[in-house]
C-alpha cells in the first residue's frame, strides 16, 4: 500500500475515534441536564454530598431506578379527604400547642407515604424516594424532619424554628395529596 493510503487510513481511524469521543460527551452532557431539569435543587446536593459529578448522576439514577420499582399510588378521594381534614386539625392545634402539633405533622406526612406506597422505615431513603417525585420540596421535608426530631430529643427549639418545619411539613403533605389533575394544571399554569 502506497504511503498515502496509510495516511488516509489513519486519518479515517482518527475521525472515527473523534466522532465517537464527540458523541460519547454529548450524551453525558444530555444525561446532565436531564437530570439537573428532573431534581432541580437536589441535583446540587447530590453533587455537593458526592463531591464529583459522575458519583452524584451515578447516585440520583439509582434513586430514579429504585423509585421506579416502587408502586406508589395516589389517594382515593375519601383517604384525601381524610388526610385533609386530619392537616385542618393538626394545623389548629399548632395555635395552642405547636410542639404537639409539629409532631402529629410529621406523622400525618408519614401516614400519607405509607399510604401512597413509600417505604416509610428510614427517614434518609424516605428523603431520597421522595426526591424523585418531589424534589422542590424535599429539602425543606429534610429540614422539618430535623427540626421535628432534634424537639423530640429534648433541644430548644423555638416557635418560629417550629412554624418553619410546620409550613414545610405542609408543602410536602400538599404535594403527597395532589391528584394528576392537580399537577397538569400546575404543569399549564
């Protein structure tokens, strides 16, 4: 073969290996913003808590996996209706007795997982499964959680940190009772 045709050899292998790269980086940069549009803020943390980006995509796929795995099913109108009424009750008792009342939230919210088809036994996989459907909110479920249990350990804890957790206990329950309706006019508004 002519030295010419090792050239053109060679400079079709190099082309094919630079098409291949160029499109092995387009699909992680795709693979990054669906995931960054997916869990929004929690994208940010995952990152943060895994410290490189490939871990953190890594880590929030495999929530997306084991979500996917899990039945979760919306409430029937009576359980809505139940759960509402039970928030109207645990929202009036927050006037007259907010340690109490930041409590009975937690388990409300907790009551409406269970129901809906969430594994309820660890608070840190409950936070994670959540982050997949509702990933605007779980951070603030995580920092009422928080604030819920550093209370029922016997720490401090002042009205206005209680009014916070309970507006963000409120703010995952509201999402947990959404209906489909619901979220496609949310989606259109």
């Amino acid at each position: 073969m002519p030295v010419w045709g090792w050239f053109l050899a060679a400079a079709i292998v190099v082309l094919a290996v630079t098409a291949i790269v160029v499109g092995l980086a387009a699909n992680r940069r795709k693979r990054t913003e669906r995931l960054k549009e997916r869990f929004g803020p929690e994208y940010d943390r995952a990152l943060d808590e895994a410290g490189e980006q490939s871990a953190a995509e890594k880590e929030l796929a495999a929530r997306k996996r084991k979500r996917d795995k899990l039945d979760i099913v919306p409430l029937s109108p009576q359980a809505r209706g139940r759960y509402a009424e039970g928030w109207g009750e645990v929202q009036t008792a927050f006037v007259d007795n907010p340690s109490s009342a930041l409590g009975d939230a937690d388990r409300l919210v907790t009551e409406v997982m269970r129901e809906r088809g969430y594994p309820i036994d660890d608070f840190d996989q409950r936070a994670a499964d959540i982050s997949v459907d509702h990933p605007t909110v779980v951070e603030n479920y995580r920092a009422a959680h928080s604030i819920s249990h550093a209370q029922q350990q016997g720490s401090d804890v002042g009205t206005e940190e209680q009014r916070q957790a309970f507006v963000h206990y409120r703010a995952l329950f509201e999402k947990l009772l959404e209906t489909d309706k619901d979220k496609s006019q949310e989606a259109r508004a």
